[in-house]
C-alpha cells in the first residue's frame, strides 16, 4: 500500500477541469513540499508541479498544484485528449527517511 | 541540457547480483541529490534510494534496505545502485532521477529507465 493516498482513476470530457487529490500524513505532506509528476507508458515521468504550486518552466498553466495540512491537489483545467496519462504526487517522509508517492491516477479524457 | 542515461539493466536469478549505473550531463553533478526510483509491471512508482549531494548520507526504503546499496563518483558523473539478494517482486523499470539541492527536494529530471527481471 502507498503512503499516499490518490484515486485509481478520474475522468472529464475535454475542456472541462479534473482536480486530483493526495491524502497523506503529519510526517509527509503537512511538514513537506509536494510534487506532482505526469507518466505515459514507455516514458519518463515529468515533473508537472513542485514545492506544492510551482510550474517548471514549459508546463502550461492549465496544471495547477495546491496543499492544505495533510492534502494536497492537482488540478487541470481545459482538459486535453493528450493529457491522458497517470499521474503521481510525491513527497519526503520525515519519518520513513525516504520518498514516497500516491499509488497513481490514470486520468481518462472522454 | 540535463542527461541521464541509465545501463546495467538485465535478467538476473532470484538472489542474485546486479549493478546499475547512471551517467549524468547538463548540470553540477556534485550540487545535487541523486535517487534511483522503480516501477513494476502494472505498478505504481516506488522510491528505491536516494544520496545526498556528496554522498556523505544515502536513504533506503524498507523494501530495499540492507540488499540496495546506492553510491556516487562527482568526479565522473556517475551514481550506481549495487543490487543483491534480487527477488522476482524486485522486477521493474529502474529510473535515474536528479534531485534538487537536498535529498527531499522534488524529482525534476527523469532518465528514460533500465528494465531489470528477476527470473529463473
């Protein structure tokens, strides 16, 4: 089981917005910052959102990152058949001493 | 432009051996944390080790601890992830990822993955 907590799938049709959530605990996301990262199958992930709300350069802002105590969410407005892929919130556990991630969400574009 | 490009990957026995190593390019090596992260077939990603900017420290999952062991070489560019005692459910994609500054800095660049399979 992942130490953080995502929904296994979400879905909107295009141009819609889809907001995905991460659940975690006192010794991840409440006292770090979150990221966000966006996987096809066959590629490498890509870092999507750090430090909770930052886009790297070269996201579109239609990717929006936010926290609040022990969540964190992901949201994507103006959905796009090619934003189809899984995606992943990741954060340090003070705790554990390593990083840990959701278990993923594969989002549908209908 | 930040490179990383992974080799060692394989099939390899259950218990036994095998050393990934991971050639990095673009950035001040030596400035930044380094992890080794896996996916499994039909899995999610998993943290599998990760080193501090000068190696000084290392941070395993319970998965992997005490059979991983993760090191760096600043002055080649290189971090290597020794793996022993390699069971089937250690089967996955191994990517090299540059950290930030410290070890719990986010993930920004990903290498394209290493495929190794443990099978008999």
């Amino acid at each position: 089981q992942s130490v953080l907590t995502q929904p296994p799938s979400v879905s909107a049709a295009p141009g819609q917005k889809v907001t995905i959530s991460c659940s975690g605990s006192s010794s991840n996301i409440e006292i770090n910052h979150v990221s966000w990262y966006q996987h096809l199958p066959g590629t490498a992930p890509k870092l999507l959102i750090y430090e909770n709300d930052k886009r790297p350069s070269g996201i579109p802002d239609r990717f929006s990152g936010s926290k609040s105590g022990t969540s964190a969410t992901l949201g994507i407005t103006g959905l796009q058949t090619g934003d189809e892929a899984d995606f992943y919130c990741g954060t340090w556990d003070s705790s554990l001493s390593t990083g840990v991630f959701g278990g993923g969400t594969k989002l549908t574009v209908l | 432009e930040v490179q990383l490009v992974e080799s060692g990957g394989g099939l390899v026995q259950p218990g036994g051996s095998l050393r990934l190593s991971c050639s990095a390019s673009g950035f001040t090596f030596r400035s930044y944390a380094m992890h080794w992260v896996r996916q499994a077939p039909g899995k999610g990603l998993e943290y599998v080790s990760s080193v501090r900017s000068d190696g000084a420290s290392t941070y395993y999952p319970d998965s992997v601890k005490g059979r991983f062991t993760i090191s760096r070489d600043n002055s080649k560019n290189m971090v290597h992830l020794q793996m022993s005692g390699l069971r089937p459910e250690d089967t996955a994609v191994y990517y090299c990822v540059k950290g930030g500054r410290y070890s719990s800095d986010c993930l920004d660049y990903w290498g394209q993955g290493t495929l190794v399979t443990v099978s008999s």
